[in-house]
C-alpha cells in the first residue's frame, strides 16, 4: 500500500533503538531527515503527550505519512519530577550529560534507598495519513545512582539503576533496554495499533474492490 513510517526525531541515540523496535511491522522507517523533512518544532506542551503530538504533526504538515514521534524524559521524584518534559533543555541543550548526571547526583544528596525512585517516561504520538492521532505511554521504573556508570545508550542512562539488573541502563546492552525500557514497551504497544489500522485500511481496501467486480 505504499505506506512508510517517518520518525520524528532529532536524536540518534533514539533513533538507533527505534528502528530496532520497528523493523517486524514491515514498512520503511525513516528518520525524518532522511525524508527531507525539516520543520520548526516548538515544543511548548504540558505534558509528553502534547510535546509528542505537536513533533509528529509538525512533521505530518510536511509529508502526509505515518509519522511517530517520542517525547520522553527522566522524571526523579526527590526533586519533585525534575527534569520531566525538560530533560533535553536541563542546564541547557549544550550541556554535556556528563555535567547534567553529576547534577543530579549531587541534587539527591542525603536521599536513601526509595527516596531516589525515579523513571523514564515516553510518550509515542502517531499521526496517521487521515490525520487521526494515536497514543500510547510507558515508564521504565529504576533508582537514581550515587555515580554513573557505563557507556551504552544515551542522556541520562548512565544514572538510571536498575535494580532487577543490579545495572544502569547504559550498562545494559540495547536489546535487553528495548525489551524493559520506557521507549521499547510503548513503541510495541503503539506497532500492535499500527498493525490493526494496517489491517482494517487491508480489508476495506478488499471490500472496495469486491464491491467494484
Ligand atoms: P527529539 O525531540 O528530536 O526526539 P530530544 O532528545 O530533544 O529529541 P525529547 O525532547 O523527547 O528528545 O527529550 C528526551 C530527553 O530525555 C533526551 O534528550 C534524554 O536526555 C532523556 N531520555 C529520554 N529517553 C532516554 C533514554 O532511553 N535514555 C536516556 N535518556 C533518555
């Protein structure tokens, strides 16, 4: 049916995962730079829901496809959901995650054991080509560090602990954080979404043509 499924995203880090996450749906996964698609994005939502849909529709206004974007983020409870919906922008877009996991660590001195809960949350909007919009959220429940540790991944998981790993998430290898992580869960949750739409726009499809014999 000539369906490809654009991502709206910047980052590679994600996008590695993604396409990953991706590849058993069966269409071509673009990073919206490979469709030449360069909109201005302001992310000024509320919520990761509303960031995710406002990415993926800046993208739909120029291309028309499936397009999916992630809003995502490290919500630590201690310091009341910082940095949330503004991880990207925490100390400044050019601050390395190097300094921004240091200030964290350092903001949750004093905290012990389940004081240091904290999760990843993310947010996949889809857009469809009728325009119809599609969400599914997810988390991946860990515990803030006491230093960083490991070098797979990106942003923030060198100071995500995973206790059922006894690791943080950059410690683990992509496959295992694709199966447990935030982005991995609601990324699947939203390919079974997909595969239905896919499937009713299949049967209509037949039906229309059955109609037409
Ligand atoms: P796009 O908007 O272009 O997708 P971005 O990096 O700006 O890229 P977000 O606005 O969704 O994306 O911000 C997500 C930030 O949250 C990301 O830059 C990381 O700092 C953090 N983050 C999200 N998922 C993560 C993960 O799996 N591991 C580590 N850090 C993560």
């Amino acid at each position: 049916m000539g369906h490809r499924i654009i991502f709206a995203t910047g980052n590679e880090g994600k996008m590695k995962e993604i396409r990953l996450l991706l590849e058993d749906l069966g269409l071509p996964v673009l990073s919206m730079k490979e469709a030449g698609a360069f909109p201005e994005i302001v992310e000024d939502g509320r919520t990761f829901g509303e960031n995710a849909e406002i990415k993926a529709r800046a993208v739909w206004n120029c291309t028309g496809d499936i397009v999916l974007a992630d809003d995502s983020g490290l919500v630590v409870d201690y310091i009341d959901g910082e940095p949330g919906i503004y991880s990207a922008r925490y100390m400044g877009e050019d601050t390395s995650y190097e300094i921004k996991n240091r200030n964290i660590i350092e903001r949750l001195e004093g905290a012990r054991g389940s004081e240091r809960s904290a999760r990843f949350v993310c947010n996949i909007a889809a857009v469809l080509p009728d325009g119809r919009v599609l969400h599914t959220e997810e988390t991946l429940e860990g515990l803030i560090a006491h230093r960083p540790a490991g070098t797979g991944g990106f942003g923030y998981d060198p100071i995500l602990y995973l206790p059922e790993f006894g690791m943080t998430s950059a410690e683990i290898t992509m496959e295992q954080k694709n199966k447990i992580s935030h982005r991995g869960k609601a990324l699947k949750a939203m390919a079974k979404a997909l595969r239905e739409v896919l499937k009713g726009e299949m049967e209509r499809t037949e039906d229309e043509n059955t109609n037409c014999q």
